[in-house]
C-alpha cells in the first residue's frame, strides 16, 4: 500500500491564481481530511469528508473548496490564491479497527503565494 | 469545546537523557488520546495512542498514560537517542465528534551527542 500520497511536494503560486492541491489514499478510508500547518504551529482542520459525496467545513475553510467523488481522491481547491494561505498543507484519512484507528498522513504540500 | 494543551519547546537534550512532554487536555466527552511524531520534511506519524482513562500507549520506548482525573497523556522516555529528534503532537478525538481530531501545537526536540 502507498497510504496517502499528495502532490505536487512544492507549489509557489502568485497571488491571484488558484491550484488544486491532489490527496490520494489506497486504504479504502471513508474519512479524509485538510489540514494546514503554519510554521511554529499545530495543525488546523480546513475540511473533511466522511465519505464520497459528503464534505463538511472544518476550523479555517475560507478560501478553500473541495469535493470527493470518490473513496479514494480529496482534492482541495484555493481559488485567487492569498499570501495568508502561505502553509504546509497535509491530508490525512482515517481508519483501522478499535486497536489501531487513527489519521495516516500524507508527506505535505508546501506552499508559497507571493 | 475540544482543545489541547502542550508544554511549550523546543527542547534540547543531551542523549540517553530523561524526555517528558506534557500534555493536557479538555474534552466534552470520553475522547482517544494520541501523540504522533514529525520528522523533518514528512508528515506525522501514530507515535501511539490510548483509548480510555488508566490506558497506557507504548511505541518505539516511549510511553503515555491517560489519566482522567488530571486530563492529562504527558509522553515520556527513559533515554532518548540522536535519532528521536523531531516534533511531537499531542492529539484527541472525541467520540461525539469523532470524525475530528484536535492537536496541540507541537514540542520540538532536539537531542544532541
């Protein structure tokens, strides 16, 4: 199993222009999950996903959309890209049995908007 | 609401030195309790975790008991290694809003030969 893979690893963007940042998770996880990291900070929950077809606003939504068409890809959207959403983004999925459940969590995304 | 609170890093150690994190926490339910590790440049990782109150979590040497009437999962080990540097998070997941997870802010740690 690959767990959770993102890409791409790096991004800068200028402010303005919008990317869709792409999650991939090949554990048949209903849950998924966005997170953005600032540096010093913990991390923040943009949007989440308890299964396909269901998304629901997290902590810091604003200025991020997403979808999830299916189990396996949760991509998130920046549109008109700011330098406050100058991060780290991270996505996670979710599952296990009750010894093991926990979030997986893919390598990041680090992101620039200048 | 759902928080976590940890002690604030970074914290530098020399190696085969005692590590405690502390971690409190507020719940408004009987929440799992979780640190997970980030090494540089990679996401976080399950450290370990426990799931109700007197628990304790072990991975790797490292350990954390789920204390209720504190509301506290303070992380320890008995001799950290060179290779332990990184930043840990403590973690909650509430079974009322269970597809959540709360984290703390992180503590680095930097263990030194």
């Amino acid at each position: 199993n690959a767990g959770v893979t993102q890409t791409p690893k790096f991004r800068i963007l200028k402010i303005g222009q919008s990317m869709t940042l792409q999650c991939t998770q090949d554990m048949n996880h209903n849950y998924m999950y966005w997170y953005r990291q600032d540096p010093g900070m913990g991390l923040k929950l943009i949007y989440y996903s308890v299964g396909a077809g269901i998304t629901d606003k997290g902590e810091v939504p604003n200025g991020y959309n997403v979808s999830r068409s299916t189990t396996e890809d949760f991509p998130l959207r920046l549109e008109l890209a700011a330098p406050s959403q100058t991060s780290v983004y991270f996505c996670a999925s979710r599952g296990g049995d009750s010894r093991t459940d926990t979030q997986y969590f893919g390598p990041g995304t680090r992101l620039t908007v200048l | 609401g759902n928080s976590v609170t940890q002690m604030e890093g970074p914290v530098t150690l020399s190696e085969e030195a005692f590590l405690t994190i502390n971690c409190t926490y507020t719940a408004t339910g009987y929440p799992s309790l979780f640190w997970y590790v980030q090494y540089p440049g990679e996401g976080l990782q399950l450290l370990l975790k426990a799931t109700k109150a007197d628990d304790k979590g072990s991975n790797k040497g490292f350990e954390a008991t789920y204390r209720k009437e504190t509301t506290s999962f303070h992380l320890e080990k008995g001799s950290v290694q060179v290779s332990d540097s990184a930043v840990y998070f403590c973690a909650l997941s509430d079974e009322y809003t269970g597809n959540q997870f709360y984290f703390g802010t992180g503590t680095s740690l930097t263990v030194i030969p």
